[in-house]
C-alpha cells in the first residue's frame, strides 16, 4: 500500500498502533481495495514475502484469535479473521504452487513420453504389418509347396498303383478273353435260360426243394429242349445252357450276400425264394410257418425310407396305411392271413390300376387312390400246408418259406455251438459278415 512506509527489503518499518492508525486509516477505501487485492497478489506470486514472516510473531500470540478480538472490536475481529485466512491461503499456495510448477513439468514430459510413444507405436504398427504380410507370403508359399509335394505324392502312387494294375492284370488278358468268348456263347443261350428261369418264378415258388428240382430237372428242361429241338432241327443249336441254372440269371452273389447280411438263410432253397420274392411281377404271397421269411422283409425293407407297415387284416387302421403306402410308395407286409383274402384288397392284388393322363389310380373301397410305381405289397401266413383258391394262386405268387432239412441242421448246428461255444459262434457270426460286405463291394 503506498500510504505505509517499508525498508528496502519491503518490511514495515514502523508497526505501532499511531503509524498503523495514519498510515492506514487516512483512507480506508484505499486501504479495502488493498486488503481485497492481496490474494490476486498472493496467486500471481507478486506478493512481498516478508511481510507473511512478520506476521506470523503476531498471529502466534495467544489473544490473536476471533473469539478474543470480537469481545473487544467487532471490526477487528473481521480484521483478524482476514488476517488469519489469508496467512492460511498463502501457506497452501506456497505449498501447491511447486506442485503445480512440477505437475505441469510431470504433464510436459508424459505429453513428450506420449509423443515418442506414438512414434514407436506406429513404427511397431507398420513392422506389424509387414511381418503380417510376410508371414501371409511365407504361409502361402508353404500352401504351395505342401499342395505340390502332395500332388507329387499323389501322382506317384497313383503311378504305382497303376503300375501294379497293369502289371496284375497283364495276366488277365487271357482270362478276359475267354471270358468275352462264354458272354457271346451265352448270349446265344439267353432265351432258353429267360424262358426257365420265368417258368421257375411262376411255378415253383409254392414247393419244396426236392419238388422244385424234380420240376426243374424231369419237367421244365426237357419241354423245353424238346421244343427248341424241334425249331432248330438235328443240326440247330439249341439256345439253352446244358447246366442252366435259374440264380444265375434271376441274380449273383453280391445280391444273395445282401439277402445274407438281411437275415436270410444262406441255404439254396432260401436264395431261390428271395430270387421270386425279388423279381415276380405279381405280390408275393409267404408261406412261412419258421417266421424266416418275414423276418428277412423286415430287415430287407427297414430302411427309413420305405416306411415299412405291417399290418393283419381286420386291423382297424390298415385301410388308411394301405392307402398311405399307395400313394407314397412305401412298402406294407400284410401278416398272418388265413385261407382266404378280404374282397376290399382285390383291387389291390390284382393290381387293377387306372390310367388317367400320365398318373396311376387304383380303387381302395369306396375311393380312389394314387398308385406309386415303387409301392411294394407282401402277404404272409403262418400256415404250414394252406389250401388258397384258384383266383388267389394265380394272382399272387406263393412262395414256400417252410425250413429245409438242411436248413434246420444248419440253424440246429448254429443254436448248439452258441450254447457250447459262444466264442465260436461269434467269431462266426463276424466272418459270415465280413465274408457278406467283401462280396457285396466286390
């Protein structure tokens, strides 16, 4: 304040109450506008120093407090709370201030710190990337390496492979050969083998084994050598084999094999009754008192999508899947019938279809259904010897399912090594149907 008289050094020189009251109370509003600018001067470090060291030899004194002073001076009691404050303000400011000088130096230098760091960061970006790259390249490179090297690999076993083919089948020339000569014979001999083997379907299926030999040996083949003898003459060629066998032409081995795997007897009578089941024209007609027969259908036809039915007549819902199995094509069994068949079915049998556009209908009671091309009907009886009429027998196909003695021998041999030696039957078991997939791939 420019009215109060200091040293050199901005100290008081003179601080009694008479220098205080003329230096100070000449003007008290210069003296308010003072004492309000002191802590814009205490902020902007231009306050004098001095002056705070002083003050605190007063401030120390056990009356200088504002409870004292106001039982004396209201004024002075404000004065002293003031004095109090500000000394208390300086102080902290004193305190914060190398703070804030450090922090602002501590912010520069993380700005700095941040800066550089930016730096690098981008620089290890950018190496990022091309070490990415580069690995890409390197990973492709190796893809096309590792694709050629196996193309190589490949090429060469299929080199061997193919060398080993041709040097294996090098010797089958000859065989193949001969083989094309037995094709061209026997396709001299096919209408006479067709014509046994359709005989065979239409009536041997309701026989047993040594009827059906008998038929096939004494009655079938001579009628038909004796017929094509008399078209070719002494001198003609009879278009029959001398051994013609109906299996041979009706299916092979990898198909009996499947019939196997499916459950049927691996005994001839069995194969043949597959072979009538599998190509008659006509709904064949089980007579199987063992239940063999119909367990190999089950199997046969179990797959999901024939949708295999079985139903008994009377059964309350066999009109509705007979007629689902129609219109879909799916299989139906219909099991355990007696001597005769519900007139309903007849249509049915007889497959007494008709045509409309290009689509086939077929009457189910009163209403006409959808008749789908791959709908497969399968009737079965448990009756050993049935007596079926005339009008059944010839529009179905019996097809005798009755054991064989050999068979029963066989399924007797099989039920006693399973009782004396299960480890035996089921290694049997296993080669019989590995024996059955090896011959189905091949």
């Amino acid at each position: 304040m420019p009215s109060v008289v200091t040293k050199k050094n901005g100290q008081v020189k003179d601080t009694s109450w008479d220098a205080a009251k003329k230096q100070l109370m000449g003007n008290i509003k210069e003296y308010m506008t003072h004492l309000k600018d002191i802590k814009a001067h205490v902020d902007d470090n231009t306050i004098n120093h001095a002056n705070f060291k002083e003050v605190r030899k007063y401030i120390e004194k056990e009356y200088f407090n504002v409870e004292t002073i106001k039982t004396k001076n209201q004024a002075a009691a404000g004065l002293c709370s003031f004095v109090l404050n500000i000394v208390q303000y300086y102080d902290i400011v004193v305190t914060v201030e190398p703070k804030r000088k450090a922090l602002r130096e501590a912010n520069d230098q993380l700005a700095e710190a941040n800066a550089k760091l930016k730096a690098v960061t981008e620089h290890v970006d950018e190496l990022k990337e091309k070490l990415a790259k580069l690995t890409h390249d390197f990973e492709v490179a190796n893809a096309s390496k590792q694709e050629a090297m196996d193309a190589v690999d490949q090429g060469e076993r299929k080199l061997n492979l193919a060398q080993r083919l041709a040097t294996a089948l090098s010797s089958e020339n000859e065989r193949w050969g001969e083989n094309v000569q037995t094709l061209r014979r026997d396709a001299k001999l096919l209408t006479g083998d067709v014509l046994l083997a359709s005989a065979f379907i239409s009536y041997a299926g309701p026989f047993n084994k040594p009827f059906r030999t008998h038929l096939m040996e004494n009655v079938f083949k001579p009628f038909l050598l004796d017929g094509f003898r008399k078209v070719a003459g002494e001198d003609g060629t009879i278009p029959m084999s001398e051994d013609a066998d109906p299996l041979k032409v009706l299916t092979n081995e990898a198909e009996i094999a499947q019939w196997n795997a499916d459950l049927l007897p691996a005994d001839t009578s069995s194969a043949e009754n597959g072979c009538i089941v599998c190509n008659t024209s006509r709904w064949p007609l089980l007579i199987d008192p063992q239940l063999q027969g119909i367990r190999w259908l089950k199997q046969k036809e179990g797959a999901t999508e024939r949708n295999l039915q079985i139903v008994r007549l009377g059964q309350k819902d066999m009109m509705r899947k007979l007629e689902s199995a129609l219109e879909n094509g799916h299989s139906l069994i219909i099991e355990n019938i007696g001597e005769s068949i519900d007139a309903v079915l007849n249509p049915v049998i007889q497959r007494a279809t008709i045509k409309r556009g290009s689509r086939y209908f077929i009457k189910v009671g009163d209403k006409e259904c959808d008749f789908h091309p791959d709908f497969r009907l399968y009737l079965h009886t448990k009756l050993s010897n049935p007596h079926y009429p005339p009008e059944i027998q010839a529009e179905t196909t019996l097809v005798n399912f009755t054991v064989t003695m050999a068979g029963l021998e066989d399924q007797l041999l099989n039920l006693v090594v399973e009782k004396e030696r299960p480890d035996l039957a089921a290694t049997s078991a296993d080669l019989v149907r590995k024996l059955n997939g090896f011959t189905i791939t091949m």
